[in-house]
C-alpha cells in the first residue's frame, strides 16, 4: 500500500472504481413569514407596548416629587406625562444670557491708613477683645499689667543716660568676619 492509496480509496477498497452518479432528491421549498423566521424569542411579546412610570425626588431649586410616565414599545418610544423640573424639560422660558458674565468688574483699590493711638485703644475696648482668650478676662488684666510695666521701664530706661554699641558694617554681603570676631569674643 502506498501513501496515496488510503487517500483515493473508496469503502470497497477498490481505488479505480468509477464513481455512479446518484440521483438528488425532490426537494419541496417552503417560505417562513417574518415572525416565525426570526430568531428573537416571542416577538408578540416583543412588540407589545409596555408603560414605564419613573418617580424622583425634589431639588432645592425645583421642590416636591417629580413624575415621568413613558410609552415604550420596541420600535417606538413617547413621553406620556413629565413634571416640571425634571432635566432636559424647560418650563421656563430661557433666559436672556448677560454677555459681560465672566468678564471681572475694575478691583476698588484700597489703600492702608495710619490709625492714632488713641482710635486703636477705642477699636480695643470691644467687647470682643477676650473671645477666643485662653484664662479670658484675667489674663488680658495680667496682660495690660505687664503691657503697663514695660512701658515705665522704657520710660525710666530712656531718662537714663545709655551707651552706645558701635557696629562696623561689614564690607561684603556674605562675609564672615563678624562671626570670627564674636568667636574670638567668647573665647576671651
């Protein structure tokens, strides 16, 4: 037997055989209408129409329940009834746009003024001076106190003849030698 033998055989063995043609069958051809042909599943079902009533809940804007009843088959949709409110329905007339919207109004400039002692220690005098406190009104008396203190030592300090510390300027930014003659100060 050779390679190509099994492949050119028929089922009686013999490879040389002529081939008999057989007659073809009668066949009867037949048609399905749409709705049998299809392959979606039960199309009565498919194309009966089925209503479809969704419900939402208020905005701040548009208060109350709101209501979308829908007719929905599977060719064709149609809103039956929507509240007013919902989004994609406008109600309201739109309104006229403002074309200068976005575009920022000239800045007021300010400017800081001086304010005299005596209008700082009326403004001070509030009520609000002590809110936020910690020891509330005790420790503003304890801080008016030594506020007080200070200032008649800076009175006494001032009528007292005082002596002047001379610092030489340093010749360059970033130059060390003050640091070295400090240095040489602590070490004595």
């Amino acid at each position: 037997m050779g390679l190509f033998d099994r492949l050119f055989a028929t089922r009686d063995g013999n490879a040389a055989a002529p081939k008999t043609p057989q007659p073809k069958k009668e066949v009867e051809t037949f048609f399905l209408d749409a709705d049998a042909s299809s392959s979606m599943g039960n199309v009565d079902f498919m194309r009966r129409s089925n209503t479809i009533r969704r419900t939402f809940p208020g905005t701040a804007d548009s208060p109350g329940n709101k209501e979308m009843v829908a007719e929905v088959a599977s060719m064709e949709s149609r809103l039956e009834r929507v509240s007013d409110g919902l989004g994609g329905q406008t109600s309201q007339p739109e309104q006229a746009f403002d074309l200068t919207r976005g575009v920022p109004k000239p800045v007021k400039k300010t400017f800081a003024q001086t304010m005299s002692q005596a209008e700082l220690d009326q403004r001070m005098k509030g009520s609000a001076m002590g809110v936020n406190v910690p020891g509330g009104s005790a420790a503003i008396k304890q801080e008016q106190e030594q506020a007080q203190a200070q200032a008649q030592a800076q009175a006494a300090a001032m009528a007292s003849p005082q002596v002047q510390i001379s610092q030489q300027a340093s010749g360059k930014a970033g130059d060390i030698d003050p640091f070295k003659r400090m240095s040489r100060e602590l070490k004595g």
